[in-house]
C-alpha cells in the first residue's frame, strides 16, 4: 500500500512545474549520471518467507475474503485467465484452473516470467497450482481466491527454488514461501486491499454524534453537521461534512478494529490517520496511520457527559483484524471527526494531518464559493421577482427568499458519487507520478 511522506504531498502540488522545467538540467552528468551495478540477489532458503510474518496478516497478503467458486459472481469479476506463452500451467485438472487468478497475481506473475528468463536463458516459469476448485487445500488457502500461485522452474531443477523465491519478491508478489522442496509459494493483496491505497474509511454501522443525537455512518449526508475536534483548541465542536472522500456501500475491505481501554472500538481502514499522544510530547496531539498503532498507544476520545468538550486520553489494549463491507469517509470543514467516540482526522494515505488539510483548501475555498453565489443569486432575484407586486411585504420577500434557497438546495441534492472523490483521486495519482519511490514510506 502506497504512502506518501510528510512533504511528499505538499512536492507534487508545490513543484510539479519546476520538475517539469528541470528535467532537461537533471541529465546524466560526470559522476552524477554513473550507474551502479547490478544488486546482488540472495536466495531464499528452505522454510524461509517474506516479508517475516504470516502470510494473512496485513503486512503480506492479508486476510482471506471467502472461497470464489465457478457459480460466485466473483468468479467473473475477481478472476482472469492467463495466457502467458512464456509459462508452463500444469493443470492437471484439464480444466484451466491454474490459469485463472487475480489481476494482481498475473501481473506480478508475468513479471516473475520475465526474470527467470534472463536468469536462466532457455528456463521458463512452471506454475503447478493456481486457483483451487477442487477443495485440497486449507479453508482460508488464498489458492481459493486465485490470490495464490504455487511455482517451480521448467527445468524443475531443485537447486534454483531459493533464487527463484527471491525473484519472486523482486517481482513483487506480497508474501512468498520456499515451502517444499518441490515448489514455492507466493502470494497477492486482495483486489479490494490495493483500492483502498487511495482512501481510508469507516465502516457503515460506525455512529457519529449529530446535534439531533446519533447517526450511522451510512445515514450520514452532505450538509450534516457532525461531532468533529477543533485543530486549534483540540476540543470537540460540531463541523460540516462538504463531501465524501470514499463512499462505496458494496465495497469490501480489511479494517483494523481498535480496542481501547474504556470500552470504545474504533474499526477503521490500517492508512487513516487516528489522533494518537506524541511519544516526543507527552502534552501534544498528532496524528498516525492506524497500521502503525500499537498496544499502549494513547487515543483520545470524548467525554460521555455532552457538556463536556475537552478530549479525554484512553489506552489502545488490543488490536485486530476485520473484513467488512462499506467504506465511507466523511470530510467535515474542520478536517476532523468524532467516530464511535474516538477522535480521529479525516484524511488518510498522506503523513500528516495538517497537510492533507492544506492540500484540500482548495476544494473547501470553492465549496464556499459555489455555496456563496447561490444565495446572492437568490437573495437578488427574489425580492426582484416581486418588485412589481406592491401588496409584497418584507415578511413575503423574506418567505420567498427561503423557499427559493430551500428548493434549490432540495433540487440540487445528488446521491453520492460511488467511488473516491475525483479531487482526492487526482491528487493521489498525481503524487505517485511525481513523488520518488524512495519519499514513499
């Protein structure tokens, strides 16, 4: 999963001109331009996976979300056939089973065949087992999920499966495993997992307070008015939400389910950004990816008594892992929101708080803006539309300026788009495109 450093986002929007501008001076000069050599590959050995941790935990390939089968609509919406020449499918089954897996895997498997092939000249990659539809595998097998590939060389020359497992992390598959002497075992994030790269949500039966009382976060429209904190004062205040930077009901995804020590739980995408204690200052607020939480952390959450707005501390004591279905993410004025009682920033995917919420003033200046124009235009044309009546009294002219704005705002109410916010979306692609590899974190 993509992030961007602190500053990463503030290069791509600051700069992109003076990237552009400079590229013809950042040439291959003396020195500046020598390449290095080629990195010295070390295989793995017997037993031995990357990254060093299980492979459903989300740091690899992540959880299991459900056995796909011929009958499943996931069948033709998750799984692709792959008709690589440069690969040997086994398929033993005679049904082309191996063959069928997600669109991650094949592209991570294609580049695996890429590799062996200049490794070995004349060697081209064997996948034994891909998708499994016959059941031989462990309930929660990623092989069900066509997630999962299980691979040897043409040549099935046992001495080159530590070297072929690291050319399969170099290819870039999300957890791989020199499981048996007779093949290795790789593995991809769910598609669901990668989407959520460009956006960090709630799920749909989290509860907001409003000053009419709670709200599911699936009941929660644009112009509601939600519990969020002030940056300034760090209390708790009532905010806006303008739009939805993710909003998709349908949508599945891995959350993290943040228990804390007073009982409130928190369950939330692993790249939102939660209010959490500085370490360095131990009186300040900042803002961490909820992936990067741990055990003893310290939130802050609200007070149950509704007349107090100060946020209390509370210690994270457990987290886990979940899969839901829903993803909403709320964007108040503020840039902040009270969620399930926790207080957390809206933003997500981008290191800082304070900077994800300079990058969107924008979007908030022409909100204002828009919201400006139509009642000017309203306030001018309605007492205008009666000018001609003298029997109009300024009790009349007021009603009618209220119904126009009421009806306008009535007429140009949409559902929500489904989907990331164009304007977030654009932002995050334009920083993959500009920020370098090594600012990402």
């Amino acid at each position: 999963m993509k992030r961007w450093s602190r500053g990463g986002a503030l290069i791509a929007l600051l700069v992109a001109a003076w990237c552009v501008a400079g590229a013809a001076g950042c040439g291959p000069g003396r020195g500046a331009g020598r390449r290095r050599g080629p990195r010295k590959l070390t295989p793995l050995v017997f037993k031995q996976h990357v990254p060093n941790v299980s492979e459903n935990t989300l740091t690899a390939s992540g959880l299991s979300e459900g056995r796909i089968d011929r009958q499943d609509k996931r069948f033709s919406q998750d799984l692709v056939p792959n008709y690589n020449g440069d690969i040997i499918f086994k398929d033993e089954e005679g049904t082309g089973a191996d063959r069928l897996m997600t669109q991650r895997c094949k592209e991570k498997l294609n580049t695996l065949a890429i590799s062996v092939m200049n490794q070995w000249p004349g060697v081209r990659l064997r996948v034994t087992e891909g998708w499994d539809e016959e059941g031989l595998h462990a309930s929660d097998s990623l092989h069900y999920e066509g997630r999962a590939v299980d691979i040897t060389t043409s040549d099935r020359d046992r001495s080159k499966y530590g070297m072929l497992a690291r050319l399969a992390v170099e290819a870039g598959f999300d957890w791989v495993y020199y499981e048996s002497r007779a093949h290795i075992h790789c593995s991809v994030k769910s598609e669901s997992s990668q989407a959520a790269k460009y956006g960090g949500c709630f799920t749909e039966d989290s509860t907001v307070l409003t000053p009419q009382g709670k709200k599911t976060m699936s009941e929660v429209q644009v112009g509601d008015y939600i519990q969020s904190v002030d940056p300034i004062t760090l209390e708790t205040t009532f905010s806006e939400v303008f739009l939805f930077l993710d909003y998709n009901p349908n949508e599945r995804r891995t959350f993290l389910r943040l228990h804390l020590r007073s009982g409130r739980v928190l369950t939330v995408t692993p790249t939102h950004l939660i209010m959490t204690r500085d370490v360095r200052d131990s009186g300040a607020v900042r803002t961490m990816y909820a992936d990067r939480l741990s055990v003893g952390d310290v939130l802050f959450t609200s007070s149950q008594n509704a007349s107090t707005q100060q946020l209390i501390a509370d210690e994270l004591i457990r987290i886990e892992a979940v899969l839901r279905t829903g993803v909403y993410a709320p964007l108040t004025k503020a840039g902040t929101v009270v969620v399930d009682g926790v207080a957390a920033s809206c933003y997500a995917t981008i290191d800082s708080a304070r900077l994800a919420h300079a990058v969107f003033a924008p979007l908030r200046l022409l909100t204002n803006l828009r919201e400006g124009v139509v009642r000017l235009y309203h306030i001018v044309r309605s007492p205008l539309r009666g000018w001609h009546a003298p029997t109009k009294t300024k009790e009349d002219i007021t009603k009618v300026l209220s119904n126009d704005i009421d009806n306008h705002i009535v007429a140009n109410t949409n559902p929500t788009p489904i989907g990331v916010h164009w304007y977030a979306r654009t932002l995050y692609i334009f920083g993959d495109v500009l920020i370098p590899s090594h600012m990402r974190s």
